[in-house]
C-alpha cells in the first residue's frame, strides 16, 4: 500500500510541474562512455565516477554503454552500466522529485541523493527508506526490473550498477509556490519518521 501512495504521489506532483525527461534517444547506440567521461542527453550532463562494490571497495575502470535491448522495460535507447555511476547535473535543481526505469541483471547497486548514498545488493533493500528528506519507493517489476520513485527536495543524484539499465529519467521541476508545499510536505515526513 505504501508503494502505490508514493507512486500516486509522484505522478501527482509531476502532473501540476514541468518534467524534464531524459531518454537517451540522442546517444549512439554502441557508444561508451568511462569513468570520467561526460554523456549529455536532453539537455543534462551526466559525468561517470566510481563505483562502490558491496560490501566495500571501489573501482573507477568502469563504464556505460548506449543499447537498444529493452532491459531497463523502455523503449529505444537505454544505458547499460557496469561498474560506473553516473551523476546527473540537473541545472534547475533543486526539484520535487525524480524517477526512473530499471533492470537489474547481477552485482550491486549504488544510490546517491543529496549527498547519502546507498550500496546495495537490489534497489528493494531501499524501499521506504528516507534519503536526507527524500522518500525512496521501489516498484518491483518482473525479470529484474522495476522503477524508482523519489519524492522531496532532490539537489544531487547519482545511480550505478554492475549489470544495470536504466531509462527514462524523469525529474520534476516545480515553480516557485509548488516548490515551498513540497518542502514543507518533506518536513512533515521526516517529522514522523522520528
């Protein structure tokens, strides 16, 4: 039940805002891009850093490849990422929320927003969990994928994976007004989670 009250939740909030979303439908498909390398799509640019292995350790040999396999359950292009985060540089943060789609195939994953991150062995260990006043809810699909619905003040965020796709990025951009209910929204769930 809690699931659907924040996905409900976020599609309400993105239907009053501006979305932006990112599909990755401007990239080649076969192209890499590495740990320190910087992709742009739709407007956004999205360096790669390292990764943290789960328990502990770290690599920055990895990368990410443009694909067209529907692993992530979109369509067209898509990112595979292997061993690599990828940190999204919204110019308009902060903003109300974020989502995305995914597909997880093996490894761990990790999960940054407004500075904490999250190493896990899936994106369901992270379901109901409170990032720095942002809720994290995981809609599990079938096959490995699924998405992610963050709800609250979003400045900074980042995802990586071992064996992972992602697609359709969307984040939510609030005007001025809808900006001030939303923080105060994320006050009151931080309230009660004390």
């Amino acid at each position: 039940m809690k699931n659907v009250f924040h996905f409900l939740l976020f599609a309400l909030l993105c239907s009053f805002v501006q979305a932006s979303v990112i599909t990755f439908e401007n990239l080649t498909v076969g192209a890499e891009y590495y740990v320190g390398d910087t992709l742009v799509s739709d407007g956004v640019q999205i360096p790669g850093k390292e990764f943290f292995w789960y328990p502990s350790g770290s690599t920055t040999t990895g990368h990410v490849t443009v694909q067209t396999d529907g692993k992530a359950g979109g369509t067209g292009n898509e990112l595979w990422l292997n061993n690599i985060n990828l940190d999204f540089d919204f110019s308009f943060a902060p903003f109300a929320g974020i989502s995305f789609q995914y597909g997880e195939y093996g490894g761990n994953v990790n999960l940054e927003i407004n500075g904490v991150q999250y190493n896990e062995n899936g994106f369901a260990a992270l379901n109901g969990t409170m990032m720095n006043g942002v809720m994290v809810t995981v809609v599990e699909g079938v096959d490995g994928k699924g998405a992610i619905f963050a709800t609250g003040l979003v400045d900074t965020f980042s995802i990586g994976g071992q064996e992972l796709a992602i697609d359709n990025v969307i984040a939510c951009v609030p005007e001025p007004a809808t900006l001030a209910l939303v923080a105060l929204g994320s006050l009151s769930l931080i309230r009660k989670r004390r």
